[in-house]
C-alpha cells in the first residue's frame, strides 16, 4: 500500500508511515525549507513507506532528523535511516547518545511490556545508530529553517523523561509527538497516552499548558496527523488526563488486569456516550493498550 502524504502551508508535508502495516497510525513529517527536517521517523517496519514517501517527494537525501522520543514507534527506524542517506545526524534527548549506538536494552525494556515477539513482527527490530551521527537535544535549541524560520527544541516531559517538542515560529506549528495524546481520524477529541514508567501527571499537565502560552496555529501529533484547533485540544488533553487519573484512583484494591478490564469498559460506554461512530470506537479501543496505560497511572500515583 502507497503511503498517504498530505502537504499543508509552509512546505510541511505529513506522511503516514503505515506503522503495524495500517494507515492513520504514525505520522511522521517533512518540513521542505531551505535546510529541511524530519521529524519523526517511525518504527524499522515503517522504514520502507518512509522512504517511498520520501521519494515520491523528490526527496533523494536527508540531513537531519529530530526526534521526539526514545520509544520505538518515534525513533525505531533511525539506524535504517543513517545507514541510507549518509552523513545524516539525528537529534533526540541526550539519552540517545546512550541507547540508540547500543540499543539491546532498550530493545529488552520495551519487549518487558509488548513482549519480543510482537515487537519484531509489529515495529521490527533496532538497527544501532553511529554515536557520531548522534546529536543530544538541549531545551530552546533552534534548528534553521530559512532566514527568519526556525523550529525551536522544547523540553517537554510528562509522557516521558526524554521527550521534546518542536516549535515553528513560521506555521506556528507545534509538533507533539505524543505529549498531547492520541487523535485517530473521523475524531476531534483527545484519548490519553500515559505509559510507564514516566508518565506523571503534574509533570505532563505542565508541559501542557507551557505549550498552551504559545502562538498556535496547529498541532501536529504522531498518533496521528496535523490539527487546527490546539487550544481546544490541549485543553480537551488536560481534562482526559484528569479523568483517567481520578477513574484510577477508585478502585486501589485491584488487580492491574481486572484495572485494565474496568479502564477499557469505562472508556467504552464514554465513546458510545458521544454517540462517536463505531469504526472510530473500533480505531480507539484495538490501538490502546489498557494494560500499559493501567501500569502507567498506577506508577505516577507512588
């Protein structure tokens, strides 16, 4: 299947990386500058629809890359990435420096939860990434665009310790990751992204509204795509979080599967509350690991 490539102003175009080999799942985005950028490049089973959208782009190289964080539906895809377009550099949170040349933990902490043989079959194996070609991202870093455009780095923990933003002052486009959550198509609302074993709810509600004091036109999210409305949506993210965490703390005396039965239920009858099309419910509830996310509140609450 043909990536999806959707061009918006400002020579920013969004591509559907066919993460898990589904459309609408993974975004990740070109801005086609003087010094272009990618962000985001998507797990090792994307890397193909990566390259082909790249190509149909007339795109034959790419210098740099920023990424949002180290989990591996963001940054999986990196080593392909360096091996194909030589002297590429890729700038992630310092810990890059540290997982990504040798990725065998991070491999080993991320199969903990998904298990090994889901993440070879669903988001494929990590290729390691030259140290040198490793750059560690610090909090206001401007990336060039163009004369007078820039795409600032902004530390942005919550959804995790090693996660940023990235701000175009031009667009006034902010680039999530997945710091404001999950947006599937056919759907204008926001469901929560809390996995361990950083989320933590002051920090990320935080982050949140810093980002709410920008100039904002779009947000443009991994999970998936570029959306008009930010505003609306950080706040519609904040009173998620708050939901989630408070429907949580109800019921202590669980186990974190039957937890997980309850958080999936609960968040069932609030879709068809909303009176949301089934394929939408059908979209949010066979992508969410309630599981991950029952471990992630109950971590943030110690």
């Amino acid at each position: 299947m043909k990536p999806e490539i959707i061009k918006f102003d400002n020579g920013i175009y969004q591509i559907d990386v066919m993460m898990e080999g589904k459309p609408n799942r993974m975004s990740c985005y070109y801005i086609d500058s003087k010094d272009p950028i990618l962000i985001e490049v998507g797990p090792s089973n994307s890397f193909p629809y990566l390259v082909a959208g790249l190509n149909s782009l007339g795109i034959e190289g790419v210098r740099r890359s920023a990424i949002t964080h180290l989990h591996l539906d963001h940054v999986g895809g990196i080593g392909h990435v360096v091996e194909k377009y030589k002297d590429h550099f890729v700038h992630i949170h310092e810990l890059g420096l540290k997982h990504l040349p040798n990725p065998e933990k991070l491999w080993k902490s991320v199969s903990s939860i998904y298990t090994e043989e889901w993440l070879s079959e669903n988001w494929g194996k990590i290729k390691p990434t030259p140290i040198d070609n490793i750059q560690a991202l610090t909090d206001g870093y401007n990336f060039k665009l163009e004369e007078g455009r820039t795409l600032t780095s902004l530390y942005s923990p919550g959804h995790a310790k090693h996660h940023y933003t990235f701000y175009d002052n031009i667009s006034k486009t902010i680039f999530m990751g997945d710091t404001l959550g999950l947006i599937y198509p056919h759907s204008n609302f926001v469901q929560p992204n809390l996995p361990p074993p950083d989320f933590n709810r002051e920090t990320l509600i935080d982050t949140l509204e810093n980002i709410a004091s920008l100039e904002l036109e779009y947000v443009a999210i991994a999970h998936f795509g570029i959306h008009s409305n930010p505003y609306e949506l950080i706040n519609n993210a904040i009173d998620s979080i708050d939901q989630w965490v408070n429907f949580m703390s109800k019921m202590p005396e669980l186990s974190n599967e039957d937890a997980a039965k309850k958080l999936e239920q609960w968040v069932l009858q609030n879709y068809k509350s909303l009176s949301m099309e089934q394929r939408t419910i059908t979209n949010y509830m066979e992508n969410t690991n309630f599981d991950m996310q029952v471990w992630g509140l109950r971590n943030s609450s110690k």
